[in-house]
C-alpha cells in the first residue's frame, strides 16, 4: 500500500517525506524535526514521549512568549492559552496526544523537535488501519501517524459524507482555506495533511453500526409483511 510504503521509508530509511518537516529513525521510534512559523500554527505531536504534555514534547529553544491553546468541541471555543516562559515552562501544561490537534503561535520562525514512538496501533508492516473519529461538529483533528499526505480518511477513519468540511492552516501565509465535500467532490480542493499538521474538520453525526442493523432489519421485515399482504 502506497501510504503504508511511505512511512517504511520514512522509519527504516531516515528519509524526509515533506518539505516542511524531517523524520528520522531506525525504527518506530524517532524524531521529527518540525518547522514552526512566526504566527499561528495548526499542529499534531505524532510521536509518543513520556505524559505528551507540552513541557515533556516541546525542546529547549522555544521563543518566549509562544503560546498553545487546545480546542473545546463541546463549547466549539480555544480552551485559555498556556504561555512559555523560558524560565518556568508552560503555564499550563497541556497534553497533547496521538489524532488531536492545537494551535501553537510563535513570535518568530524556529524549529520544534518532536520525539518518541508511533502509534501502538501501527506496526510500519501491516497496511494503517485509522481509528475511527465518532464526534461530530467542529474538531481539531491529525493523523494517528506521521504520514504525508494524510487523507480525509486517514485522519478520520472513514470516507467523507455530503456536506462535510475540512479546513486547513498555511502557517507560511497565515491563510485559512476551508474546502466542502458536496455531491461527491470536495469543492475547494482534495484536502490534505502534512507531518505534524492538524486542521478543522466540520463532521456530521455518523451512525453506529447497531443502527444501520436495525435499520437493515426494519427494511426486511417490511419487505416481508408486504409480499405476505399482496400474495
């Protein structure tokens, strides 16, 4: 598989997948060197380090004054802003884990160095299986692993439904662009993810499968009242 090929590259090979960011190791467990722009910024920690806090995934070097905030999709706000402080570190100490994304905005350019491992539901052999996203509304969503590019599907789990929005950060213009999947085609553009790069992305509820099955059932017993009444 194309995706699962790249990341095998990536990983064994020590070979940079994106013209904004490097990955580097000689396993499931590496580094990635992140550019960050002066500005806002949409991004993911992809690799797994200690508690994934922002003091234990953010290196020395961080601007002073930097801030990260997270998204609250139940109250579809920023939750307070952590500022860094190069003598304290963050005032609040956010996680930041595998599949979410925040907003990091830094006074100048500088590079992050992200390190640790992959997702535990990937093993670089097997073809990536992306978890499932369940929520819906307003999510600030990455990919599970550091793959480029990432699809609609391999952030979310699933194919997109009618109506449904992603809308992505160019950190070097500091200009949002937001594409809609209507009829079948996304009208704005085929959205894809970069290493270490997260984005909206607007969702409609999904139903569980228990559903689909009752529904399937209802279809069918209908079906069969129905031939039984015209026979």
């Amino acid at each position: 598989m194309k995706l699962v090929k790249c990341l095998c590259l990536v990983f064994f090979a020590g070979v940079g997948v994106s013209a904004n960011s490097q990955v580097f190791s000689s396993n499931v467990v590496g580094y990635i060197n992140q550019p960050l722009y002066a500005g806002d910024n949409l991004i993911a920690n992809q690799l797994s380090f200690s508690n994934n806090t922002l003091n234990a995934i953010f290196q020395p070097g961080v601007p002073e004054g930097a801030t990260f905030t997270e998204w609250d999709p139940s109250s579809q706000q920023y939750l307070p802003a952590s500022v860094y402080d190069i003598n304290t570190g963050w005032s609040i100490n956010y996680e930041l884990d595998y599949g979410h994304g925040g907003l990091f905005h830094s006074p100048v350019n500088f590079i992050n160095t992200f390190a640790g491992s992959v997702w535990p539901g990937f093993d670089g052999i097997d073809p990536f299986a992306p978890p499932l996203v369940t929520g819906s509304g307003t999510l600030l969503l990455s990919c599970f692993i550091p793959i480029a590019p990432a699809t609609f599907y391999d952030v979310v789990g699933r194919d997109p439904q009618n109506g449904e929005s992603v809308t992505l950060l160019d950190a070097v213009s500091q200009t949002y662009t937001t594409t809609v999947f209507e009829n079948g085609v996304w009208d704005n553009g085929t959205p894809m993810l970069n290493i270490g790069q997260s984005a909206f992305f607007n969702l409609e509820p999904v139903p569980e499968p228990a559903v689909y099955n009752l529904v399937g059932a209802g279809l069918l017993l209908l079906a069969t009242v129905r031939k039984r009444v015209f026979k």
